[in-house]
C-alpha cells in the first residue's frame, strides 16, 4: 500500500467545512511507457471517442457480432457505475460507486484485466427521489490526456490523476472554491480537453481551466447550479462558419463560445422537461443537431452576420430524445428516442425516414464505422446495424452482459470494453480487418 494522501477542503452549505477528501492508491501502478509494440495501438480517449463524435477508426468490423466474431478476453467485478472505459494502449480505466460511500477509479491491464492501481475518495449522493430508481452513481466519464487522467465525481469534485500510477496531480472541490452549491443530479458532464485546456461543465457555470493547474481561466453560462442549474450535457469542439468554438448545452441554451476569451458568439433557448437537456450537439457542415426530453429535435444553422455569428431554427420536429447521444452519417441522424424506439432524420429537412415498433432499452450508446453502427443496449445486448434511411436494418446482435450496461461502450482497434453495472470486460474481435 502506497502512502495515503490527505487533503482537507470544504463542502457546500449544510455539511462539514473540514471533510477530509482522501486520494488512496495501491499496488505499483506502471511507471514504464508502453512498449513499441503497444504505444501506437489505438485508444478511446474520452467521452464518445477521440474525435468525440462516436467514430470509430481501426479495423474493419466484422459482418456480424455473435460468439464467432466477439471473444471476451477478461471480466472484472466492480460497482456500479455510468461512466464510459478510457482506453490508452496499455491501461483501461473505469470508475465505480463504491458502498454508498466512496468513489473509485480503476485502472486495469488492457490485455489481461490485472488491476494496477486504484484511488477513491469520500463522493457518495443520493439523487431526488424521481431520478432515483436508475441508481445514484457517479456519472462523468474521465478524460485521458497523456499521462494525466481528468475524473470528476459526484459531489462537483474534479481530480487530475497521474494515469501510470494514480497518484493525485491535484483536485478541486467547486462548492468550495467557487462557492457553489452540490448539483442535485451530481457531477454529469464529462470533462473535454485540448491543448493546455480542460473544458467542463461545474460550479454551475461552463469552465474553461488550465489543465496543468486546474485554475479557472474563464467561465461562461452561469445558471446558479443546484436543483434547476448544474448542466448534464458534455461540450463538443467544432467550426461553424468559420469560427473553430466549444459548443455546449446548459439546462436552457445551446450555445457557441469562444475558446480563448468565453464569451458568447450565438445561443438558441432550449426548451425541455425539468431542464434534461442532456445529448451532445452533434455536428454537420455549420448545422448543430440536438433533442431533448420533454422538448424538440432540432437543427440550428449557424450564420455570420455583419462579422457576428447567428444561430436559427433551420426545423424542428416534436420527436424527443432523452439519454442517448445520436450519431450522424451520410446527411442522416440516428437517434435513441425517449419512448426507447429508435429513429432516423434526414438533417437537411427534418423528415423522419423511419423509426422502429421495437422499444429497446432505456440507454443506448452508439459507435459508428462508415456505414454500421454498434450500439450497445441498456439490456446489455449489442446490436450491428447498416445505417440506412431505408429502413431499420438490423444485421445481428449479442448478448454480452447479464446486468445493465448504461456506461458507454468503447472500441480500441479490434478490442471493445463493456462497463455493465456490476463489473468490466474487455472482448476482441476475432475476425476484424485491417482496411
């Protein structure tokens, strides 16, 4: 056991100033680099993938997913947890809700599953009592950046972690250094990083920080945090007419800010039940794709105007999305519905070409390589799908967990990691091509 690091800092109002948050790690962790062999491997960064828009590079997936082309190579018990595998190419991390009590981030040999390092602290919350019954784990998905780990816990608490052996960089606690209440639905965005910076919804504003430091450079969108504030949704980088902008979704906007200074270069209001504005825009040309629960799908056009960036409804439709960010491809977008059909829209007029009779489970996370889908069910099956605006054209599917798999699903090269709730599992294709 490696020596155990203490750091004292407060919490929000109505609970003790002087809670101790505890960094602890143990074993060796891997302080060597990766061999030739393994550091060219490719890897699953963050949130949604390297590009963040679900797109999966690398070997050709096969022509069906069954237990001839899918071989599980490892299985390890862990709670529960919806945060997505970062894979780098060696190490696997994954997070878990331990006992009520304690968050834990896991790192794991990515070919033999053997645990290397762990650390944990006190991060244990309980949703409202109407958003309980899915479970109250931590939500975030880390974010790989070199040899540092971005992770953020429940309780507005943001670590940087050294990724080889897990040792604490450092750590903000929001409702302390901001001054902010503990958002009710906990930490959800997970955290964005390019460059020197680190993007991420906190302290109930949109934040930009130094990624060495974990200092605020800016901040922008402040929505006050607590029950009505306290974003879900994860911030996306793009260029829209011309202009290269972090785009974000608060409780209420959809929004483009400039990356350098944080102000605000267009912003649409966003109507939604209980403000779950919670799917990642979604890019194509100068047009972003959103949906909402209790709200619209919609495309928003982004223009420039007398030097002045402008955003307009170019439609909407009443179809409501929920959890489940879509993917786009070929001028189409395929979403995971609130109703638990799936359906596709072509993005240029707002038709909807198809949605299923079929209600699946309650979350979907999808992967796409050029014109297939994997979109792993929160029933923990994993379907193959031609995306087609013909029709829903479901090639196969596999059952690959008994329990709940809410996390999102991750591909590296010709290896896929399934987070069920009650562990993690690493699978290889058997018959993945080279292209």
């Amino acid at each position: 056991m490696l020596p155990v690091l203490l750091v004292a800092l407060g919490c929000a109002a109505g609970t003790p100033s002087d809670l101790l948050i505890t960094i602890e790690t143990s074993g060796p962790g891997r302080e060597e680099k990766p061999s030739a062999e393994k550091k060219d491997r490719l890897t699953w960064p963050q949130w949604r993938g390297p590009s963040r828009d679900a797109r999966s590079a690398g070997p050709t997936w096969p022509a069906a997913v069954d237990a001839k082309s899918l071989k599980r190579l490892w299985k390890v018990k862990l709670g529960p947890s919806y945060s997505g595998p970062i894979v780098s190419p060696d190490i696997v991390y994954t997070t878990e809700s331990e006992n009520n009590e304690n968050e834990v981030v896991r790192a794991y040999d990515r070919d033999t599953g053997k645990e290397l390092w762990k650390a944990k602290w006190p991060g244990a919350m309980k949703v409202p009592f109407f958003a309980r019954s899915n479970g109250s784990w931590i939500r975030s998905t880390p974010a790989l950046d070199g040899d540092k780990l971005y992770v953020a816990g429940m309780r507005d608490v943001l670590a940087c972690l050294d990724a080889r052996t897990g040792k604490k960089k450092w750590l903000i606690d929001f409702p302390k250094k901001a001054g902010s209440p503990v958002p009710t639905f906990g930490f959800v965005c997970s955290p964005l990083v390019t460059g020197d910076a680190l993007y991420v919804q906190a302290a109930g504003c949109f934040l930009k920080l130094n990624k060495e430091t974990g200092e605020i450079i800016w901040k922008a969108l402040d929505d006050g945090g607590g029950m009505w504030g306290s974003a879900f949704s994860s911030p996306a980088i793009a260029t829209l007419a011309g202009k290269e902008q972090v785009v974000v979704q608060t409780r209420t906007t959809l929004a483009g800010i400039d990356m350098t200074k944080g102000s605000v270069l267009w912003s649409e209001k966003v109507e939604a039940f209980r403000g779950m504005n919670i799917l990642t825009p979604s890019f194509q040309g100068d047009s972003v794709f959103t949906s909402t629960y209790g709200g619209k799908t919609m495309i928003l056009d982004i223009t420039k105007k007398d030097a002045k960036l402008q955003a307009k409804r170019s439609w909407d439709h009443p179809t409501q999305g929920y959890m489940s960010s879509p993917v786009l491809i070929g001028g189409h977008a395929y979403v995971h519905l609130k109703n638990q059909r799936v359906t596709c829209f072509e993005l240029e007029t707002g038709e909807k070409k198809w949605t299923t009779t079929e209600r699946f489970g309650k979350y979907w996370s999808m992967i796409f390589q050029e014109d297939r889908i994997l979109a792993l069910d929160q029933k923990g099956i994993l379907y193959l799908i031609r995306a087609t605006p013909e029709k829903f054209d479901l090639l196969s599917s596999f059952k690959v967990s008994e329990s709940d798999t809410w996390a999102h699903l991750a591909i590296a090269g010709d290896q896929l990691f399934i987070r069920a709730r009650d562990g993690l599992s690493a699978w290889k294709w058997s018959e993945a091509k080279t292209p």
